[in-house]
C-alpha cells in the first residue's frame, strides 16, 4: 500500500506530534542514514489535485515507522482532506546514490587583425553560469545531507531537552512548480528524499530540510560514468516550524 486513508492519515499525523519531545522516541523512529522514495505515481497524484503555489509533505508515524506523507493545497493554501494520501516510509537506501550536476561555461576569444593581417590584440572572457533555483548546487546538497547524518540526532537532542520538541519539523513546504523537473527525452521514474541540514541566517540556527534526488527511466551510467543531465538535485522544502506561512 502506497496510499494512507483519512482515518490513517489523522493517526499518523497526531503520533509524530504526541512523538516530537520525546528524544529517546524519535531516536528509535529516525535514523540519518536512511531515505524517502517518491514515485512518479504519486507526484502525479499531486500534480491533479494541487491548486496552490506550493503543496505540503507532512512527516508522520505509520506502523511505528516515520512516514513523508504528500499533501495537496487548494487556492487559499489550505489542506484538501482527500482521504487518499500517498506516503513513503524512511527507510535504508538500496545501492548507491548518485547526485548529478553539469554546468556549461561559455568561453568567448576575441581577435584584432591589422589591416596587413597582423595579429594586434586578442583576449579571452569566460562566462560562468548563473545558478537558478530549485536546482542546488551540488557541494550544498551534500554538506547538507552528511551534516544531518553526522548530527541530526544531536540536532533531535537539543530540541528536545531546551525546547520541548516544539521546534522539530512536523511538514515541509515544496513550490509546486518544480514537481515536474523536466529533463528532454527523459521520464521521471521517482524521487529519493533526504534529510538535510542547513544553517539559516534569519534564524540563526540550523534548519532541517527535504533534499529531493530525481532519477529518470534512462538516467543510466555511460561507457566514462557521466550521466548527461543539469541536475537531479533540487532543494524545495521549507521546514515548519519555523516557516509556517499556511
């Protein structure tokens, strides 16, 4: 079963609420070193249903295990109570996981002939591309990701014994925009979620997020192990708490 029902839905959101200052329970629910997978299907079920700019992915507690649970918004930015949400359950990655990033850079030589065909001055420029969001840049999204496995459980400590669990994550805004990262001649095949960690200068403090991996039906090794896509790595998640905007 990759979808959760309203009765189900409701029990897994008040557990990881009644669960999010207890420490010694979190420790046994999360563990750094394990992952969310998203399917394409259930990005599309989304996609449908989705009217706002962003749509939510709401943590949970399901058959005693932590759930990412995909939620869509209406116009107003407010839950619509589908009945039928789908979830992924964290879980230990299986084989190694690739984030890919290719940046072009533009190089532009300029020559002046004299009028005898003399070489009189020349230069060279190179143009370095312009990073665009979602797409992160690679080295964030992996100090990110090893910085929650190296020192997320300490990060779960301190929120619990100083704050009571009441700044712990319970869902993550995702600009629903980027649920379609469009790549030529490819198809999305699913995502794998990670946890991250990153320092915010409004906050002042470290902030956990969703770090989405997008892998495509074709997205195979060639002969030297490049793989001939931008990026597979988007940062779209805000956490809430703090950033609680719906």
């Amino acid at each position: 079963m990759t979808n959760l029902n309203q009765k189900q839905y409701d029990q897994a959101i008040e557990e990881w609420t009644n669960c999010r200052g207890n420490y010694s329970v979190i420790q046994k629910l999360i563990s750094t070193t394990q992952i969310f997978q998203i399917s394409a299907s259930q990005i599309d079920q989304i996609k449908k249903v989705n009217n706002y700019k962003e749509f939510c992915a709401k943590i949970g507690v399901y058959s005693d295990e932590i759930v990412l649970i995909l939620v869509a918004l209406d116009e107003n930015g407010k839950e619509i109570l589908s009945g039928d949400y789908p979830y992924s359950p964290l879980a230990h990655l299986k084989g190694e996981l690739a984030l890919v990033e290719k940046r072009q850079y533009t190089v532009i030589n300029n020559a002046v002939l004299s009028s005898d065909l003399r070489k009189v001055d020349s230069d060279s420029d190179m143009y370095f591309p312009v990073s665009n969001k979602p797409v992160m840049e690679q080295d964030k999204a992996l100090d990110a990701i090893e910085r929650w496995r190296d020192e997320g459980q300490t990060w779960f400590y301190r929120e619990c014994s100083e704050f009571g669990g009441s700044g712990i994550f319970q869902q993550f805004y995702v600009p629903s925009r980027n649920l379609d990262p469009y790549e030529a001649g490819k198809v999305l095949n699913h995502f794998v979620c990670s946890f991250g960690l990153k320092f915010s200068d409004v906050y002042q403090k470290m902030l956990v997020t969703v770090i989405f991996i997008a892998f495509y039906d074709d997205q195979l090794e060639n002969g030297n192990g490049s793989i001939p896509i931008s990026s597979n790595t988007y940062d779209w998640s805000q956490p809430c708490p703090p950033i609680c905007r719906v």
